[in-house]
C-alpha cells in the first residue's frame, strides 16, 4: 500500500473513533462541562436537594449547570425526577420536575 493511501486510512479511522466516542459521550449525557459534584459538597447538596424534595434518592449531580452553580436530580417514589438547583451556598435557588412544575427563588 502507498504511503498517502495508509495515512488515508489512519486519519480516517480516527476520525470515525472519535465520533464513536462523542456519540458514547453525548448519550450517557456526559461532557466535560457537566462534571458530578464531588467530596464534601456532595453531601451537602444532596441534603440540601432532599430537604426541598422532602423524599426521594439522588440519581445525579452536576456543577456548573446552565441555571446554577450545582444541580441535584431527584428521583422520587412514584418515579417522577426533579432537579434541584442550588447556588454556591447550597440554598435551593429553584426546581423544576418532569410533570414540567417549576418554582424559583431568586432572593
């Protein structure tokens, strides 16, 4: 095989395993923008989101979300998930669940 032909096939391999792995990335919601919250913030956001919640189990984290500084998902026992969204001090700044019920407090 030539040498064009070989790094032809190279460059175009990675090409496709790269979009393999954005596809895997995308799908399980993940980016490097959407880090879990880890260590001692973690459990104060989750005591802070099942407090609002008044039941439930965390399902998932984020810093950084686009609406605050932390975001708790919420499941809740009939299966309905809210997300909690809690600024630096780990106050409930709003919430928004899946039957598309919001509140904010934005004091």
């Amino acid at each position: 095989m030539k040498r064009s032909r070989k790094a032809a096939l190279v460059a175009g391999a990675a090409v496709v395993a790269t979009g393999a792995w954005v596809g895997i990335a995308s799908a399980v919601g993940g980016d490097d923008s959407e880090a879990p919250i880890t260590g001692q913030a973690l459990g104060r956001a989750q005591a802070a989101a099942l407090e609002h919640t008044g039941e439930g189990r965390v399902t998932e984290t984020e810093v950084g979300d686009e609406e605050s500084y932390y975001e708790v998902e919420v499941t809740l026992p009939n299966g309905e998930e809210t997300d909690v969204q809690l600024n630096k001090s780990f106050k409930v700044v709003g919430s928004e669940s899946d039957s598309g019920s919001e509140s904010r407090d934005d004091d």
